[in-house]
C-alpha cells in the first residue's frame, strides 16, 4: 500500500487571501502537507509520493519522494493510477486534522474503494484497493462523481464519515476549525497570526 499527495505550493489557496497573503498562505500550504505525510507515516505508510507540477517548495523534501507531472490534477493521478500494482491511497495535502487513526481506520474498511467525503461536495481522501481499474475526477461535486465512478466499474463503495478528516483547509472559516480542534505546526502557525473571538453567538477569527 502507498499514499499520494497532489500538491501545489505556487498561488496557492487563493480562497483564504482576505486573511492571509500570498507568502503566508504558501507557508501555511506547506506546513500542511508536512504534516500530513508526517501523519501517515504514523500510522505506518511508508511509501508516500508527490505529486506535483513543480519542484517550488519541495528542493529540499526528503520525507516522500516527489514525482513532477505537469499535466491536469486528473490526468497526472490518473496515469498514477494506471502504474500502480498495490492499493493506493489519495490524501489532500490540505488536511491538517487528519489523524493516524483516521488513516488506520480508512485502510481497515472492507470495500473496493472508501471515500472521505469533504465539505461541499468534494473528496479529501480516496482509497482504492484496485488503482488501475478506477479513474478519478476531481472538481466539483467529486464525492458523488467518484461514488458513481466505483458503481460503474463494478467496485463497490464505503464511505468514511468523520467532521475532522473532512475538514479541508479552503476558506477562512476553516481556520477557525483549526484553531479549535488542530494540533501541530499548522495550528501553532495560524494561532500566531489569529485568536478567535465570539461576535453574534458565533466563532470566528481575530487578529492576535
């Protein structure tokens, strides 16, 4: 069994530019995929790849190997795919809650391919016990995409319910999710740059 992370550093999460820049957010995304690679290696996967379009930020990686593709986000897993001869586990890098138990217990379910399902629609984690029988599509609503991707190919589907694997680090509430229930580089990254405060009976966050 081994993971992949698709991953970008270059621009990336313009979503949270109302709060952070453009240096701050690149920061942010790497601390993240760190740490998620430090998470599954903890939880015992030790081949992890990369998968990214460009060397920006990864000089120096030597956690997991890193694999360039240049091509589209569903073109480059998909040719990953393609080559593998073990199960594969797809992992956002954008996924700072995610736990080793998490991991453990998504390589333990029983179908064909387990989805984590992010918020609004999308996949945050993929695993697939067949990977050259199963092509994905990211974007939009993934997570029914890819349930209806598994049904037609004969494989059948278990879902991996769980609020803090599904939370992926998007928008600027989602730092709030962060401070709140996070741990690690990440969280102690964004707590120096943010507090939350109640306003209206809600959370949300404040400059330190």
């Amino acid at each position: 069994m081994k993971a992949v992370i698709p991953y970008k550093k270059a621009g990336a999460k313009s979503r949270l530019s109302p709060v952070l820049s453009q240096e701050e957010r690149e920061e942010l995304v790497e601390l993240m995929l760190n740490q998620v690679i430090d998470t599954l290696k903890e939880a015992g996967i030790e081949t992890i790849d990369i998968l990214s379009p460009s060397m920006y930020g990864l000089e120096n990686m030597t956690k997991a190997t890193v694999l360039l593709d240049r091509n589209d986000l569903n073109e480059a897993l998909n040719w990953y795919l393609e080559q593998a001869e073990e199960p594969v586990m797809i992992v956002m890098a954008d996924l700072p809650l995610l736990s080793p138990d998490h991991v453990k217990g998504i390589t333990s379910t029983e179908g064909d391919v387990c989805i984590v399902p992010g918020k609004g629609g999308g996949t945050n984690v993929l695993f697939i016990k067949n990977p050259s029988g199963y092509r994905v599509r990211y974007y939009g609503s993934s997570f029914l995409t890819h349930c209806s991707i598994a049904e037609e190919a004969g494989q059948n589907v278990e879902i991996y319910d769980s609020f803090l694997a599904g939370i992926d680090i998007d928008e600027p509430e989602d730092l709030v999710e962060l401070l709140i229930h996070g741990s690690g580089a990440s969280k102690e990254y964004i707590s120096k740059k943010f507090r939350l405060e109640i306003s209206r009976g809600r959370v949300r966050l404040a400059p330190v």
